[in-house]
C-alpha cells in the first residue's frame, strides 16, 4: 500500500465517523424535540381535566361536599410548585374517582340538562390524561437510553441538560368511565 491509499482509507473513516457522530447528535436532537411537544401535550391534558373538573364542580349539578372537594383538589393541581404537582394531580385522580364512582352518579348527572355533555368532557379529559402521560413517558424512557449511551455521554452530545424525569400519577380512570 503506499501512502496516498492509507490516508484516503483513513480519510474516508474519519468522514463516516464524523457522518455517525453527526447522526447521532441529530436524533438525540430530535428526541428531546419530542421530549417537549410530549411535555407541552401533557400539560395541556393536565390544564384541561382541571378545568373540565372545576366546570362539574361549578355546574350546581352534584351536591356541595362533592362539589368542594373536587373544587379543592382541581386547585391544589392548578396550583402545585413542580415538586408537589405529581402529588397533587393523583390527589386530583383520587377526588375524581371517589366522585364519580358513587352510586347513581352517572344516571343523575345525565338526566339533568347539560350533565350529559359535561359527563363526555370528562370523560375526555381523563382519557387524554392517561394517554398523553403514557406518551411523555414513552419519550422519556428513548431519550434517557439515548442520553445514556457511551459516545453521547464521552462527546456530551446533549450538552448540559439533564435526565428527563419520569412523570408518575395516580391517573386511573373512575370504574363507571364510558369506555370507547
């Protein structure tokens, strides 16, 4: 071999290396991407079961103790610092659940006018929850194995953002939810 052919081989591995790294400093851009549009699309699922629930506690349609104690939790949820929101939207799932599954409560609702609708947006609303939680998540979990690999974490191609943190609520449906 002379010495042109060992610098055109190392030339061209040198370049599919570069082109890899790029590659992969690409996806795990890509990744984090999703990362957000899944953080944002949770937050909104999160925005909106509040503000439905807050509507049904407002309606006049359930009683005043039930009425409070969803008014409550969907306050304590809207209200959360970060380190207290999980907490306080499996507190809110809680509310939800123990609301909805009392005896008759889905019959009364639906005969009166507007129960019916407001039934279907919760419905919604918490379904959307379960959903887009289990999506983030799902980002979650490929972005910190893409994190976590060797030639991301020696060349720092996520730079200096952190692990993204699993988001873990008691997000269970009521058992009288309307399935689809």
């Amino acid at each position: 071999m002379t010495s042109t052919m060992i610098v055109l081989i190392v030339g061209i591995v040198v370049v599919l290396v570069a082109v890899y790294i790029s590659w992969r400093a690409g996806r795990l851009d890509r990744l984090h991407i999703r990362l957000e549009l899944a953080q944002e699309s949770l937050d909104a699922a999160l925005m909106r079961r509040r503000a439905v629930v807050l509507e049904l506690a407002g309606s006049r349609l359930l009683d005043p103790a039930t009425s409070l104690v969803l008014a409550a939790a969907a306050h304590e949820a809207r209200t959360a610092g970060p380190d207290e929101r999980e907490h306080a939207e499996s507190d809110l799932s809680r509310a939800l659940r123990a609301a909805v599954d009392q005896e008759r409560f889905r019959e009364k609702l639906s005969e009166t006018p507007g129960g019916r609708d407001l039934l279907g947006e919760l419905d919604a609303a918490v379904a959307k929850v379960v959903y887009s939680r289990r999506f983030y998540n799902n980002a979650v979990a490929v972005t910190r194995t893409a994190q976590r690999r060797w030639l991301a974490r020696t060349l720092r191609l996520a730079g200096h953002t952190e692990y993204p943190r699993f988001f873990e609520i008691d997000d269970n449906p009521p058992a009288t939810m309307a399935t689809e």
